[in-house]
C-alpha cells in the first residue's frame, strides 16, 4: 500500500508540474516544423551569446535604461543620478564600441570542442541596438556612428551565423520584441513608466502600426539575408495580445494595453522564407511557442513537451568584468540533469568589448569537451527515462530503448567509486551487458529486482581519471 501511495503522489507531482509547465502549449501541425523539432532535441547543448555595446561598461543588458525598480535594473557609475542623462550616455556608447578582437571562427572552435550543437545570437536586445545590418535604423553596428562599422565583419550576426552553420551548427537568431529605442514603442511624446509601450495603442493606432511594420521588416531582414535559420527566438514577452496575459504572473500584471504584433503574419512570412523554423515566442503560449524555456533554472520532472534551459555561465547573461563563472563540474551536472528530464540545455556567454570571451570560458569549455568526448553518447539523441534519477544518479535512454545510461555525480572534480554501487533502474528488463564508458575493464554485476549491484574493481575507485560523472552504460 505505501508502495501504490508513492506512485499516486510522484504521479501527481510530475502532473502538476507538467501542468505548470505546459500551460498553453500547442503542438505545431507543420510537418517541417516537427521534424526540425526533433531533430533540434536531439541536440542537448547549444551556445547563447547576449551581446552589445553595454558590454563596454560591464553592466546588465539593456536593463539599466527601464524606468522600473528591480534589482536588475538599478543604475551605475558617473551618469546614473539622473535617468535621460543616463539614457544619452547610454545611447552615445554606441560611438565607441569597437570589437577589434571579434573572431566566431575562434568562438566556434570552442563550442564545437566542447560539443556544442547549435547557437542562438542576440541580434537585438530590448535597448535596440542591432548586432545586425538592418535598415530600418541606424541605431546598428554597422551605422557610421559605430567605429565598427569600418571593419570588414562589422555585420555580426552575418559573420556568426555564418562561422557556425560551416561547423554544422543549428543556427538562431534572439530578437526582442519590445524596442526602448524605437520612437514607434517608446514614443519621444511621453516618458517611459516601466518595460512596456508608453502609449496606447487603441488611441494611436497608427503609431502601433508603424511600430508592427518595423518589427516585421526587421524579422524580414534576418529571414532573408542571414543565410538557412533554424531557430527565431523572441524574446520580451510583455508585448503581446492582451487576453493571453496571465494576472497569476507577477511581472504580467504591469501589462495594461494590448501589445499585439500580428504573429501569424510573422511566422507565415518568416516560415516562407525559412521553411520548418522553429519560433520560440517566449512565455505567451500558442502556436508560436514551439518549445519553452525555463530560465536559469532546471525542472523538477520531465516535461510533456519540448523545452530548453536557458543558463548563464557567470551570473549575468552579458560581459561583467571579474564575473563569477560555474564550475566545470557544475556544468556538466546541469547538462546531465536537465538532459535526464528530456531538455536541451543552451549555455550563455557574455563576450566582452573587445570581442573576446573571458578566459575562463574558454577553459570551462574544454574541460566539458574533455568529458563529453568520454560520455556523449549518453547524452544525444537521448530521451527521459523513468525514475529519471535516484539519489546522485541520472539516468538517459537511447532512441531504441535498447540502452540506458546511468549518470553517478561526483562530489568533487575526480570521481571516486565505493566497492560496490547499487543502480536503481527502474525496471526488471534483462541486462545482456553492463559497462563503465571510458573504462575498458570488465565489470562484475549482479541483477536483482529492478536493480543492478555493480562491482567496482579497487584499481578503478580512485585514480581512475575520471572527472565529474561517471556513466554506466547498461544494454537490454
């Protein structure tokens, strides 16, 4: 009976979660849109770069510019005692941004050493500065104002989307939708009050409109001349059509007017121009929220449908001087355990002004690359399996159900083994073979229930090189 009642409360439990997870999700119907779907799943791990003049002063993303009182969005240094003073400084920022140092064949190598599969750029961030040639302002990189600009990849997301697709990477553009910069979402007429448009649209409706064709032309420009794109990830989820605001939110309660941009005008001419692509219009639900996108944060249960956790490397998503970065050990954990709940995880680094990433990135990622080389065939193409964890343990399966991998984390950089370790699988299926990646040396193991007892010789307990997390390879 106590068995049956822990069934009923995990049943619960993952149902709850899924619930709150999958509130308003809807299944793509395009054939070309699943399969890009699952083939995108298959991946794991992908590489998020948030990037911008702010990078110049080391401060939070477009942020320090919204009137609103988080801690997030407080202002620093010489210009922050008055808010337009600030603004202007802000803005001229884009005089002096010079990225000399900017080389994505450099950056590709790293994400591809450490077994990357594809990469989302921020090609413009909520203040509205285009990492992007667009045409619809000249608030961009490759405007005159920008010393950049004269460099031969000035046009970032080009030369980006460009670097990795030749590696075979997926490749995604991050846009926001809110714009502060735009006269069209933040009109000259009135101050801002907070992240949202400073007017209503339904009073100026013509205003609105000006600010929908230039989102649109904007999506347009990334469609066509960006090369083959996988992925639109949108981002400021604020603008949106007022009945999908959901008050239970706390930062959707601020949204007062509705902020609808026509997506299905969008996603008919971007999915024209780039057939299959996946849109991910983040946190309003529907038909263009393919996949979710828990931030800096990993599920408690599996998902019913596709997602993605999305996670910086340091604490902030752009260039902070000095940031503190995770661990190699952490990632690598991070990755096992939103893999082992059926997710991708997509990893952020900040490059700073120069166009470099800190060094400790670069190091992070050859230690992950070092350790995926060893342990990646548990983690691709790889799907959830009940009990999807017991204890320190994390378990993937294969497509064909005909392997699972059972992740042991290490409390320290080194993995170190008890004589004997006691795999709950889950299942009573038979095991044919029962072996250590990264190890040749045969293993003594003994079924019973659904469990394995596997004996771990004492010349592989400690000293083994093993670093992070050891993966039992178990085939039925």
């Amino acid at each position: 009976m106590k068995n049956i009642l822990a069934c009923v409360l995990v049943f619960l439990f993952f149902t709850a979660v899924n619930a709150q997870q999958n509130d308003g999700y809807v299944k793509p119907t395009d054939t070309a849109v699943l399969h890009k779907i699952a083939k995108w799943q298959d991946l794991k791990f992908g590489l998020f770069m948030h990037w911008g003049p702010y990078s110049e002063w080391g401060v939070v993303e477009s942020w320090s510019i919204c009137p609103e009182d988080e801690g997030w969005t407080q202002r620093k240094g010489p210009y922050s005692a008055d808010y337009n003073t600030y603004v202007k400084a802000y803005e001229n920022l884009q005089t002096t941004f010079n990225p000399a140092h900017f080389d994505p064949d450099k950056w590709v190598k790293a994400a591809k050493d450490a077994g990357m599969k594809y990469v989302v750029f921020t090609t413009k961030h909520h203040d509205g500065f285009c990492m992007f040639d667009t045409k619809q302002t000249d608030y961009k990189v490759t405007s005159a104002k920008t010393p950049f600009s004269s460099n031969p990849k000035s046009n970032v997301a080009l030369e980006i989307f460009n670097a990795f697709r030749k590696e075979n990477f997926m490749t995604g553009a991050y846009f926001s939708k809110p714009d502060w910069h735009s006269p069209y979402y933040w009109w000259p007429y009135f101050p801002p009050k907070d992240r949202n448009v400073n007017y209503d649209p339904a009073k100026h409706p013509e205003r609105w409109q000006q600010f929908k064709d230039y989102t649109y032309n904007q999506i347009q420009e990334l469609m066509t001349g960006y090369g083959k794109m996988d992925i639109l990830w949108l981002d400021g989820g604020w603008v949106r059509p007022l009945k999908t605001v959901d008050r239970s939110v706390e930062w959707q309660q601020g949204i007062k007017y509705d902020q609808d941009i026509d997506m299905a005008k969008i996603a008919a001419m971007a999915r024209a121009k780039q057939p299959g692509l996946i849109m991910v219009d983040r946190t309003v639900g529907g038909s263009y929220e393919n996949y979710t996108t828990p931030e800096q944060q990993v599920p408690a249960a599996p998902l019913d449908h596709p997602w993605e956790s999305c996670i910086t490397m340091g604490n902030s998503w752009s260039y902070v001087p000095g940031d503190h970065y995770k661990s190699s050990l952490q990632i690598v954990q991070l990755l096992i355990k939103i893999v082992s709940r059926g997710g991708n995880l997509l990893m952020n680094i900040g490059p700073g002004p120069d166009g470099e990433w800190d060094p400790e990135a670069y190091k992070r990622l050859a230690d992950i690359g070092k350790w995926i080389k060893i342990n990646g065939e548990g983690i691709y193409a790889s799907k959830a399996v009940a009990p999807y964890s017991s204890g320190d343990i994390f378990f993937t399966q294969s497509a064909d159900d005909n392997t699972e991998y059972a992740f042991l984390l290490s409390k320290e950089n080194d993995v170190t083994f008890p004589a004997v370790i006691n795999i709950q699988t889950g299942n009573a299926r038979k095991i044919k073979k029962l072996s250590l990646l990264g190890m040749g040396q045969k293993l003594k193991w003994n079924q019973h229930d659904n469990a394995v007892s596997v004996t771990i010789p004492q010349s592989l307990q400690n000293g083994n090189g093993l670093k992070y997390a050891a993966v039992f390879k178990i085939s039925y």
